[in-house]
C-alpha cells in the first residue's frame, strides 16, 4: 500500500539484458543474446518439421562423432531449389490447417506460455534465397499466425559484408484461471479498479460480519475468470562490415507486457487487518538499445559498445475501490474501518539503465603464447518518478500521537521531497593473462572487481506534522514517532530532545544497500596424455558491504578437474570444487542509523523494559552472510556403446553446510541429481532417444520466536549488558524453548522418450515427457509452548505433501503426396495433476474469517487433447 515516503526503488525491470534480434536459418555466424530462438509450443524448435533424411548426410563415415564423442545428427536431404532469371536460387515451404482442442483448455497450467484454441492454423511457413553472384541473401520464417504465441523472423543482407534483422514474438502467460473477480475491467488510462455490485469500505453498517457474508454471497454468483498477460517484442538489427578489421552493430527492441495478475492488499497496520488479492494492470514498456564497434587484426581485438535500457509503466498509480471492513491499527485513532473505501499503488516506476563496455585482447605468440584480456564497464541507473501521497484518505476524524490526521497525509506536502531521486552506479574491471610457459602447460591468471554505488536517499518525515516514519497500508496503520513534532522535520533538532522514541524499529529513512566485489583467480591446465587433461584453480572472493550485518566476507575456493577425450569407448570429465566462507564479525542489528532509534537513547533504568530496541536475536545468521563450507562434484560420462549408440551418464552433487549458523539456515542445504541418457541412430531410417533425471534436495531452517519484554535488572540484564544479554539465545526475548525447526525435502522424477521411423510410404515421429515431483514439510517444535490451541497434527507434521505430475505427448504422421506436397496428422496429449495444501479449502470457503479473502482458488488438475491435420506445400 501507499507508504509515508513511497521511494520506488531501480530494482524492477531496469538494465533488462541486451536484446538482439532474432537469429533465422541463415548460418553467415552464430546468434547473440536473447531471443535467437523463435518458436511456440507447436514448434518448439522453430519450425517443426519432419524431414526425410539424407542417407549420405553424415558424409563419407556413417555415424561420425563430435570430439567428446556422441554422435552427430542425420543432416535433412537437401530442398529443391528454383532459380530466377535474375540468379536468385530459392525454396520455401507454408504449413497450414487447423487444429481441434478438448478437454480443460482454460486451465491457467494449459494455456501457460502457448496459446491452443480450436480453429484454422497457419503453423509456420520458411523462405531462403540466395544470390551467388552478388552474395546477396534473404531467410524469412514464422508460425502461429494470428495466435498469442506467433513469431516472425526476417534476415537480409549480403555475406561476410553486412546484415539485417527483424524480428517479432509473442508469449502469453497465464497466472491463473480460477479468479473470482469482485471489480469490473480495470480502466487502464487512468488505474482505477471499480467494484461491481459490492459497498466500497464494507457494509454501511461497518460490522466486519455483515460484510464477509455479502462478499460470500457475491462470489457465490461469480463465476471463474483468467488473470494473465501476453508479451510481445519485436526489433531490427543492423551488422555492418566496415572493413577488414572493423565492424559495426546495432541493435533496438521493444517489448510490451500487458494484461493483469493476482496481487495481493493487506489494510490494518503491518500484521493485517484485511486481506485479499486484487487484478494489478499491467502495461509495460522496455525499449532496448546497442551500439558497438568491433576491431580485429589478428593480434588485437577491440569491442566497444553502449547499452540502454529504458523501462517505462504506462500505469503510473493504481487505485482500487475496498470492498472490506477492516481493522484500523490502534495507532490510528478515530477513524472508522468504513472511511477506508479505496487503496493505492504507486506501481513500478520508469527507470533507465546505460552501461559503456570495453573490451580489449592482444595475443602475444613471443611470450609464452600469451593472451591478455582486459575489460571495463560502467553504468548508471536512474529512476526519479514523482513520489505520491502517503495515503488516499482523508483520515478526518482521526489523530495519531495525540495530532490530528485530517487531510494532511493525503497531500504530496507530507513528503520530505516529491520524487525520488534514486540513482545507482556500478562500475566494473576485469584483467586476465593466459600463458603457455611448457608445451603441456598452461596458465591463467584474472583479477576482477566489482562496485555499486548507491546513491539514493530519502528521509521519512511529514513537514505538515513533523512525525518521523510512515503511515502503513493507506493510513490503516502507522509507525511514527510524534513526540519529536515540536523539532519539525529538522533531524539535529530532533536528537537534541533528548527523548526515547516510542518504537526504535521504525524506519525512518531507506537503506541505500551497496557492495564491492574482488576476485582473484589462478589456474592451470596440465596434459597428463594427448587426450587427457588435468586442471587445478585456486580463487578467493571478497566482499565489502555497506549497512549489512557483516561489512567484510571472504571465500577462498580450490577447485579440480579432469578430462580425459582418450578412451576408445568414450570420453569421461569429473569435476570436484569446494570453498569456505568465513567473514568479519557479525553485527546483528546494522540498521540502527536507518530507524527511530536513531533519534534518542533507551530508558536504561531498573525496572525499564527494552524489548522494542531489539530486532533480532545475535544467533541469527543470514545464509547470503553466514558462514558457509560449499562442496560441488560433477562428473560426465559419454559412451560409445555400439556403433549407432551412444550413453551419457552425468551426476551433479552441490552441498552447503552452515557450521556457525544456530537461528536462520542450518546443517546441510544439499541437492544432487543424476541423468542417463541413450541415442540410438542406427540408419536415416529410424532413430531413438531416451532419458531419465532423479533429483534429491534438502534444507533446514530454524527460528525462534520472541517474547515481549526484557527488563533491566532481571536475570543478569544491566544498562552496561543489556543490547547483548536481551538478544542473545536463551535470554528474556529468545528462550531456548521457543526454537522451531523446519526441514523441506523434495524429489524429482523426469522421464522422456522419442523417436522417428521411415516406413517408406510415410514418417512416424514420437516425443514424451513426463515429470513428477513431491516437497515434504516437516516441522519440529515444543507444542507445550508454541502449539497453543492448536492441534499440533496440523501445525506440525499436518501440512501435506506439495505433488505435481505431469505427462505430454506429441505424435506427429508425415505422409508425403510429392516432392513438394505432403500432409501432416499431429496429436498431443497433455495430463497434469497437483496437490497444493497452500489452496486446499480455498474454492469452498473463500471468505473463512472476517477481512480475509481469497478470490484465487488455485492451480487445479487438467486433461487436454490437441488433433491437427496439416498440408504441407514446398517450392
């Protein structure tokens, strides 16, 4: 909700990663960035299409291998090709018909990503041409004409001189289909969410009762409905050639999110006093741009290159009407839960993102095959939106510490600045030298560092009043500090009262959270034979935080490996790593600068109690910050196991075990998967695949709760000892019986298997996937203590399994008419299951207590069928 100082901050949607366009069939050079891949869901590798295949594909030796060993794949017989009188030789092919969908084809877990409606289907189409002569070339594709998930393609240029590329896609992404709306559409020009039939801020009556049956009631009679959005992105390139050393690039996109999704309100203070989730519009802009130079003379290479990234919400503020009656905070006096009757968001602000990179080698042949790398980079983020209203209420009638509340938070004249100022810079270096100094050795050494400045400030304090802090949730509820009203909003005179603010936990002024990062890396490569290899790295990471619980961490790392492409029946790499993070002491409470305690000192007196001057008991460990020992193994095994089949064998095991941690991440926080899989190819003819993955993880977390008071003088607490006896484990707040613990363990299975047959007459080709997977939740705790009334079989063990399965399966039949006509029959079967306590009970009783409720019901198990005939025409 609308807070006192609504600092909107850069961490969403700027500096988006360099888009570059889309990359078609043409092979002039290897695709860059995102989007190289276009595709949908019927053709997930761009263009799905059932080849015949060229027996003589594989060249002279059937059944080649790439350098680790597996096999390659069988090349496609060669298109028929027509020339034009001008010299241009071409081919292409369109694939058009229509598909039938059945089953639960509004299931949000279907329609996630692709988009499958009965109805005629122009599935992909694909257009090469080429001019020997003038080395001029064109390569266009797309797919999905019309459709949610379509995408386009186009490349032109001239070969080894310049080049260009347009491309355009669209993803649709459904986040549920079960949502139970209580407003009308929302008017995205101007943010506003009206509700339908329902009173805004709850019955007239303002019994909280009354409400949640008229809500009960309402949904009774609303139906499901689909909450998502469709993102479409399209942009050009250019590649230009300048000369033989040089080359220029350029590249621009434009994406577009735009729909809605599930977001969720709570009014009444911090804790909630009415809770539910509302449709967020969304309409975002993000506009990418590129520009770089390129130089290589053999011995130098040189990129320079300017990035942007500009975000832009053409939503800036979102009000909805509240259909609840809520429970104001006790520190927000007079006013009634009826006077509540809209909220706002200030929504994610525009931002922009630059960087300027440059990169620079040189090979030095002379000096031991040296190779020096050096890289620079700098950039800058900047988002200074115009801050809004701490609320959109009145709050007539009202008071706050004993001042007034009317109409002085609902006005920009409560902010201490009216927009947001926030900038970021980073600025990063990175050296490298590779050395060959023996024939069988080699050596490289990199130093990198990393730095962010953040350079955003923002004090929480209303001119109007002269309150430090903010009002929480649209004014439902506040944490200020009014007894420094006399000093205004000046921060010395305010220290200078000499007085104990009523919460010291209250923020009143943003983090400005920035770090440097340095690494340093030394390796080796040694050539045990001519095809093995065995390579050693030492690296050590430090880090320097600023307003974190540990300023200093440093890891220091060993890292082995081995490789051996030797073996007649295949190749074998093993890979073992394992670091330490150790760091400075650890300081539980570094925020203190940031908070109302910054304004005056505790009561210290026997008898004081000074609970609310600690946060966080000093066993707390933050797993980004705690001490860390990290093991990973890795091994891969290629076999060549006949002639015509190859079998991989890969396992990954990572383990991070926390020994100093006693509240937060504990023990061992591990995860290990293994994978076999089998290729068989033994002609053009027929070919097979098959896979199966097991996955095993496991983490431990464990908290305390915390008590209400620690009083000086009791159970050794002085005024010299109190910051640490009140925080430590085992003291007046954090008694040793309030520890719980909780452990999660979650399992995988992943099975696949595929393949393709010529029957001569026509092709068959299968693919299935299936996937299952269970968490386990397990708690420990003192249920004498922490169970209260509640039966410990649910608050403890009682949660359920969280289990997903699902099955896909595609059935493709190509039977060929001619040379250039054939007609394709496709089926699709998808199947999937899911068991999610978080919703169990939700579709029944959406409205279980007074100001809760739920309008989304939840993932739900779906069945879906997908029948399509396609023709198929090649020129």
């Amino acid at each position: 909700m609308t807070t006192t100082f609504r600092l909107k901050l850069l961490t969403c949607c700027v500096g988006a990663a360099l888009a570059q366009t889309a990359a078609v069939t043409v092979q002039a050079d290897s695709a860059v960035g995102v989007d190289t891949m276009l595709g949908n869901a019927l053709n997930p590798t761009t263009l799905n299409r059932i080849d015949v295949l060229d027996p003589e594909g594989l060249d002279v030796k059937l059944h080649s291998r790439t350098p680790t060993g597996q096999l390659y794949d069988w090349d496609p017989l060669p298109k028929e090709q027509s020339t034009t009188s001008s010299g241009w030789v071409y081919s292409g092919s369109i694939e058009v018909g229509g598909i039938v969908v059945s089953g639960d084809e509004d299931n949000a877990w279907f329609r996630k990503y692709k988009d499958l409606d009965t109805g005629l289907y122009l599935n992909n189409f694909e257009f090469q041409a080429h001019n020997p002569d003038s080395a001029g070339y064109l390569e266009a594709l797309g797919g999905g004409l019309g459709y949610d998930d379509q995408f386009y393609g186009l490349e032109f240029g001239r070969y080894n001189d310049w080049r260009g590329k347009v491309f355009y896609n669209e993803t649709p992404h459904v986040f549920t289909s079960r949502y139970r709306s209580l407003w009308t559409d929302t008017d995205t020009d101007s943010g506003y969410l009206y509700l339908k039939d329902l009173p805004a801020g709850g019955d007239p009556s303002g019994d909280a009762a009354t409400t949640r049956a008229n809500i009960a009631s309402e949904l009774d009679q609303t139906g499901f409905s689909e909450l998502g959005i469709v993102r479409q992105k399209g942009g050009l390139s250019l590649d230009k050639r300048l000369n033989d050393r040089w080359q220029f690039l350029a590249t621009y996109s434009k994406e577009n999110r735009e729909g809605s999704r599930p977001f969720g309100v709570i009014f009444g203070g911090g804790g909630g006093g009415g809770d539910i989730e509302i449709p967020e519009p969304i309409d975002y802009d993000t506009h990418d741009l590129y520009a770089g130079l390129r130089y290589d003379d053999g011995v130098n290479n040189l990129n320079l290159g300017v990035t942007a990234s500009l975000f832009r919400n053409n939503i800036d503020t979102f009000t909805f009407e509240n259909p609840l009656t809520i429970s104001v905070n006790n520190a927000v006096a007079g006013v009634p839960a009826t006077a509540f009757t809209t909220g706002t968001f200030d929504l994610y602000p525009d931002n922009d993102y630059w960087n300027v990179k440059g990169e620079y080698a040189r090979s030095m042949p002379e000096f031991w095959q040296a190779r020096f790398t050096a890289l620079a980079s700098f950039s800058w983020l900047r988002q200074d939106d115009d801050l809004i209203a701490p609320t959109s209420n009145s709050l007539t009638g009202g008071s706050i510490g004993g001042i007034p509340t009317d109409d002085v938070w609902n006005t920009t004249a409560a902010l201490s600045q009216q927009s947001a100022d926030a900038a970021i810079d980073t600025m990063l270096f990175d050296v490298g030298l590779s050395l060959r100094p023996v024939d069988k050795l080699d050596v490289k050494g990199k130093i990198r560092y990393y730095e962010t400045d953040n350079d955003t400030e923002y004090w929480a304090c209303n001119p109007l009043t002269g309150q430090w802090g903010m009002l929480i949730n649209d004014g439902s509820g506040a944490d200020l500090e009014s007894a420094y009203a006399a000093a205004g909003c000046d921060l010395a005179a305010a220290r200078a009262l000499g007085l104990t603010p009523s919460n010291p936990a209250n923020p009143i002024r943003n983090i400005p959270f920035d770090y440097s990062q340095t690494n340093y890396v030394l390796g080796g490569d040694y050539r045990l034979t001519p095809g093995s290899t065995l390579n050693l790295t030492l690296e050590r990471e430090e880090y320097d935080r600023n307003h974190r619980e540990r300023e200093e961490t440093w890891e220091n790392m060993v890292k082995l490996g081995y490789v051996n492409r030797g073996f007649d029946f295949g190749t074998l790499r093993l890979s073992a790593d394992y670091g330490e993070r150790r760091g400075d002491d650890y300081v539980t409470n570094p925020y203190q600068a940031f908070r109302a305690a910054s304004l005056g000192e505790p009561d210290t007196s026997d008898g004081a109690n000074v609970r609310t001057w600690i946060n966080e008991t000093t066993a707390m460990r933050k797993f980004d910050l705690a001490d860390r020992n990290r093991l990973n193994l890795n091994g891969r095994l290629n076999l060549i196991a006949t002639e015509a089949t190859d079998v991989g064998l890969t396992l990954n095991y990572r383990d991070d075990e926390y020994p100093n941690s006693d509240i937060g991440r504990t023990d061992h926080d591990y995860r290990a998967t293994g994978t076999i899989d089998v290729n068989f190819q033994p002609s053009d003819k027929l070919g097979l695949y098959g896979f199966y993955t097991y996955q095993q993880g496991h983490m431990e977390q464990t908290g305390v709760e915390s008590n209400t008071t620690c009083i000086i003088g009791v159970d050794g607490v002085t005024e010299d000892n109190w910051e640490t006896e009140c925080a430590k484990l085992g003291g007046q707040i954090y008694d040793l019986v309030d520890i719980w613990n909780t452990e999660s363990d979650d399992r995988y299975h992943v099975f696949g298997l595929g393949g393709r047959y010529d029957f001569g007459r026509f092709i068959v080709k299968l693919d299935y996937s299936f996937i299952t997977g269970v968490t386990e939740y397990s708690y420990d705790y003192n249920a004498s203590v922490l169970g209260g009334a509640e039966d410990p079989a649910q608050v403890g063990n009682g949660f359920s399994d969280l289990e997903t399965t699902q099955h896909i399966l595609d059935l493709n039949l190509l039977y060929p008419i001619s040379k250039s006509l054939a007609i394709r029959g496709l089926y699709r079967y998808e199947y999937g299951k899911i068991d999610d306590w978080h919703y169990d009970g939700v579709e029944g009783n959406p409205a279980p207590t007074n100001n809760t409720v739920y309008l989304d019901s939840g993932p739900e198990d779906y069945h879906d069928h997908v029948v399509g005939l396609f023709v198929q025409l090649s020129f």
